[in-house]
C-alpha cells in the first residue's frame, strides 16, 4: 500500500518519506546485539530480542503529533447505531452531550480532525449560517479532537462566534450518530489527494506547535501532559489531534427533534452543502 502515489503524497503531508514503513530496509534493521561478553551458559531473554527487533521510532508516544491521527484510534466507548434517517427523531448520545428539541431548529456538524483544511471550510460555512441566523437556529459543531487542540484551532479560524462547540473526543457522540471510522479509499484516493493539495487551509502543524509548547498541553486537559522535549505522554495513540478516518456528516433537525435533512460525507474532500439543510427547515 505504502507504494501508492495517494499514499506518498499522504506521508509527504506529515513530513514523512514511504521508505520509513519499509521494513525490509536494511537501514530499518538494527545492529546485531553485541554478545562478546554474555556468558553462554545463560539463558536467552526472548523480550529482550523482540524488543530489539524494533526501529525507535516505533515508539508511539514519540511520534509527532501530526502523525498521531494517522494511526487507528481506540474505538468509542458505545456500539455504532445506524446512520440516522430523515424522518426519524434525532439520537441522544449516551452522556447527554448534545441538547436537541425544545422547539428550535438545529443544524449540527460534526467534523473531521482539527487543522484539516476540508473541516475548515465546513466549520466557516457553519459560523455563517449561525451569524445569518441566530434567532431561529442553533448551530452545533462536534471535535473529536482535544479541548486545547480544538480552541487553538478556532482560535485561528477567528473564534467559535455563534457556533456551539462540543468536544467529543471518545467520539460516544459520532458513534451515536452512526459516524464510525472511514476506508482507506474514503481518505486516499486519488480525488481527495489531489483536492487536499491544492488546499491552503491547513493548519495542523500550527495547532500541533501551539499545544507543545510548555504548560500548553495539559490546560483543560488533565489527561495530557507534556515533558521537556513536548512529546505527550499515553498509551497508544493519541487523540489530542483527532483522526484522520474519523468520517464527518452533518445533519439538520427541526424544532419537533425530527431529522429533516442530512448525510453522512461520502470522502474526506465532500463538503455537504449546509445551506441546503436551512432550507430543508424553511429558512
């Protein structure tokens, strides 16, 4: 796979060459351990062995943020309904997260990782409609990625103005509306890639030095904390910037809590047209 042009542009985006995935790469073999001193009649230490047999830069805590969303997250928390239907009521997550009925209109948008020119976009079209229309509709943005991630993001967007912002960052949210991880061709082909090169909004790399930096990290997120060299330190994965087969969809749903209009986004570059889900509410 790591041979496909998709894949080569995909890795050049986050600073890495394809031949760091080449694994038979006599540079990605380790130097033979050095036995000249071990006595023989000791017994060999498997882990030890295995350990060896891995480049450094497996690590997954040392690898860049920017890289982090690249890996397969944890799943959420909660099964993955079904993608909801027109017609039908709108789902309640699990932790109440989202309030939705009470006899106003709601468009909520839930987005791709933070610093994805392809969610900014979305995200502005959004903070629009919620400029244009802030008595009659409340405009709901859902992040996966971090607290900090996600303001230093809209920071640089301008600010949230009328948009609710909700961090949903197990993504119990995304699961409840039927939003689970998409393909690998949802992301890499051949469209999107070229469509993502001729974006200039990406700032993934602007949010991923803000949050590194000292005593950044860990504010409003305890769970995160960083040491001097800024690498964040968890088990696994991270999330602080999102994922980049989480797949996004927007949806509207009327003062009844009905669902009116709405779809989940057929590939990373498909920006739904959220003025079309207003007129679906009669504004």
């Amino acid at each position: 796979m790591f041979s496909s042009l998709a894949t080569k542009l995909a890795l050049k985006k986050v600073g890495l060459s394809p031949d760091t995935f080449n694994f038979s790469s006599p540079a990605n073999d380790p130097p033979p351990k050095d036995r000249k001193n071990k006595d023989p009649n000791s017994p060999v230490d498997d882990d030890d062995e295995n350990a060896s047999a891995w480049p450094a830069w497996m690590t997954v805590k040392n690898l860049p943020l920017t890289v982090q969303p690249w890996l397969s997250p944890p799943p959420p928390p909660i099964p993955l309904a079904e993608l909801p239907k027109i017609g039908e009521q709108a789902p309640m997550d699990r932790d109440r997260k989202v309030a939705i009925g009470g006899g106003r209109c709601v468009l909520i948008v839930f987005l791709r990782c933070v610093g994805c020119a392809f969610a900014q976009k979305t995200f502005l079209a959004l903070r629009t409609l919620a400029n244009r229309y802030p008595n009659d509709l409340t405009c709901i943005a859902i992040s996966h990625s971090s607290a900090p991630a996600t303001q230093k993001w809209m920071d640089l967007m301008g600010g949230a103005w009328n948009v609710q912002v909700v961090i949903d960052e197990d993504r119990s949210v995304y699961a409840a509306w039927g939003l689970g991880l998409g393909s690998v061709w949802s992301v890499l082909n051949p469209n999107t890639q070229i469509q993502a090169w001729k974006e200039k909004g990406w700032l993934g790399n602007q949010v991923a030095v803000a949050i590194q930096r000292k005593g950044t990290a860990g504010r409003g997120l305890a769970s995160y904390q960083t040491g001097g060299t800024g690498v964040i330190d968890a088990e696994g994965p991270v999330t602080v910037m999102g994922n980049k087969w989480q797949n996004s969809g927007a949806w509207a749903v009327n003062g009844s809590g009905v669902i009116v209009w709405g779809r989940k986004a057929a590939t990373a570059d498909d920006l739904i047209d959220l003025d079309e889900g207003c007129k679906a509410l009669g504004l």
